[in-house]
C-alpha cells in the first residue's frame, strides 16, 4: 500500500447494505445489458433497410435484398462459430459440415415425408448437433493447430459421402432439387425481401440468445478455459465436458441455418458446402473480432459485400482479400472491433482495504 494512503477502515458493514453482498461485481452491467440489446435492435432496424433504400431513390433489386440476405445468412453461421471460436477458444474449421447436415436433413423431410420447412428446424438443429458430439468426442481434447487439421478433415469426408450419395439420402453430385418454401401463418415465402425479414429476425433472435449464453456460468467458463485450460481444470471446471457442449451449441445452430439455406435455394448439393465455406466462416469471425458479436455481424458485411463491390476487378479481387487478411493479422490480429474486458468494481470497504495502484 501507499504510504500516502490513509489506514484501511475497520468499520462493519451492516448485512443487509448493498456493499456487504457480492464483492466483485461488473462496472459496467447495465451497459453490458444494453449492449445486445441495441445490437439486436440494430438488425431488426436494418429490416427497414427496403424502405430506405427506396426513400434514397435506390432501388431495392432482387440482387441486394439478396445480397444483404446472404450477409445475414453467414452473420447467423459465424455466429454460431463464435460460440466455438470466440467463447471456448477451440480452431474449428468443419463448420460447413454441420451447415450440409442441417441443409439435407430439411430436404429428405421436406421431399420425401412432406414436412413444412420450419417444422424441419429442430430436427435439422438435432441432427447436426448430434454429429457434432459424436465427431468431437474422441478429439475434443486436441488443441490449437490439431484440432483444426482434424476439423478440416471432417469437412472433407463429409463432402465426399454427400457426393457419393451414401445411404441415397443425398442425390450424389447433382445434390436434392425441388425443397419447398417455407410458410408461415399461411403465407408462403418466396420473395427476395421475405427471406431478407426472416433471416435478419433470425439474427437478432440470435443475438440476444448468445448473449445470455456469454454471460451465463456456461460462457464464463468457457472464456475460462479459453484464457487457461489447466487453470480452470485446476478449479474444478470440466473442460471437456465445457467444451462438448460448446461444440454441439454451434453446430445445432449452424444446422438450423442450414434449413433457412436449404428454403432459399431449394436445390443443394455437395459443391456449397466445401471447405471454403468453412474458411470464409472462420474469417468473419477472426477479421471481425473473435468473442465479439458486434464484430462478427460487421464481418459479414465485409466478407461478403466487399467482393460484390470489387467484382468489376476479378482477377485482382482474391490478391486484394488476401493481402488485406495477412496485414490484419500483422497489425490487428484480435479483429477489427475486438471484445472489452471485463472490469469489476470493489465495493466499499474493498475499496478501502484494497485501492487501485497510485490511488487512495
């Protein structure tokens, strides 16, 4: 302690005060509160964005409302990787198996037993975390660059059993044609601007889930074993079992998005769920903030609109992306709009047995 600081006080707190109760708690709660709630109103905002557009004298085309719906689309698949990557830390790049998971699941229920496309949600989300926990299981200890040359290997066996037609549930390399749209409340959606309002609901709905998820036990372990693994195993946190559950999270939703790609295309095959996917997936989450949701979303747009701006430069298009990515990670590695850390506060008497260095 300072010798310029006065003695700690002795004085007893009563119990019931406010400062006898927790002793850490964060500086900042309500802000943190009103952060994803603004972040998910943001995106339901952006469902204005036809109308602006139009008072703008643009006209809102086939080709970007589809464009922005794209963006919303890989907004909901890096987010769902941010609960692997950005919460636990884990290098996953087989993201784009359990988006093929989720996909096919919708197709073979929807053409062969009829199922509604949105009745197909839950089956498309358990069946991709399923395999989720059956192909982490046995490698979920792995760490660093080995888990993700085994997820990279994961991605590709399933690709080539989607193009082999295994079970003849897949349709080989021409893949499934003819999925239904999606109907709700009687109405079917079929038009540009109705698969745009129902993503981005999906992304905000999103965002508020992850959000309660991040500052649950559940995500305060994870960042946990993210920052130190033996630390947190050392205090008696399970982080293989942690780490599972993380995984089939991601997956099951990036299952569902699966479904919502499925609806929109209404014709998949092997060649959309390649590797690359699964790269561009992990790129919006590095180049926009790994753990940051607000992050994630502005990657998206980057990724995905930037090339569509640039595409009059096609040949140069793929030297510029990839230049841009080594100088972030030269400059920038955390991302572009990286996560704060946490502060707490100490309440008084903490405060005054224990003051911040070079204050009394």
């Amino acid at each position: 302690m300072s010798p310029d600081c006065p003695e700690p006080s002795d004085r007893k707190v009563p119990k019931d005060s406010p400062e006898s109760k927790a002793p850490f708690s964060p500086s900042s709660a309500r802000a943190k509160a009103k952060g994803p709630i603004a972040l998910a109103i943001g995106c339901l905002v952006f469902l204005l964005a036809p109308f602006i557009l139009a008072g703008l004298k643009i006209q809102a085309t086939p080709y970007i409302l589809d464009l922005l719906s794209m963006v919303g689309l890989y907004a909901l698949l890096a987010l769902s990787l941010n609960v692997i990557l950005g919460l636990g830390g884990m290098f996953h790049m087989g993201h784009a198996a359990f988006f093929a998971m989720g996909a096919y699941v919708t197709a073979n229920l929807n053409l062969t037993y009829g199922w509604p496309i949105l009745a197909t949600l839950p089956a498309a989300a358990l069946a991709a975390g399923l395999m989720a926990l059956i192909v982490a299981f046995p490698v979920i200890h792995l760490r660093g660059d080995y888990l993700l040359i085994v997820t990279i290997g994961i991605v590709e066996i399933v690709k080539i059993a989607l193009t082999n037609d295994i079970f003849g549930l897949t349709g080989g390399p021409n893949g499934l044609i003819g999925i239904s749209r999606p109907t709700l409340f009687g109405y079917r959606l079929s038009r540009p601007q109705d698969f745009f309002y129902l993503i981005w609901i999906m992304v905000a709905l999103t965002v508020i889930l992850f959000h309660w998820l991040e500052n649950s036990r559940f995500g305060r372990a994870l960042k946990y074993i993210k920052e130190d693994a033996v630390a947190a195993e050392g205090m008696g946190v399970n982080a293989t079992a942690y780490k599972l559950m993380a995984f089939v999270i991601g997956a099951a939703w990036a299952g569902m998005a699966g479904t919502i790609f499925a609806s929109k295309m209404r014709t998949i095959s092997p060649d959309s769920f390649t590797f690359g996917e699964s790269v561009v997936m992990f790129t919006i989450v590095i180049l926009g903030g790994s753990g940051n949701q607000k992050g994630v979303i502005l990657g998206a747009f980057l990724v995905i609109c930037l090339p569509e701006l640039f595409r009059d430069f096609q040949d140069m298009r793929l030297l510029a992306y990839g230049a841009a990515l080594v100088a972030m990670m030269i400059f920038r590695p955390q991302g572009l709009w990286p996560p704060k850390a946490v502060q707490y506060n100490l309440p008084s008497p903490y405060k005054e047995k224990y003051p911040r260095e070079g204050s009394c």
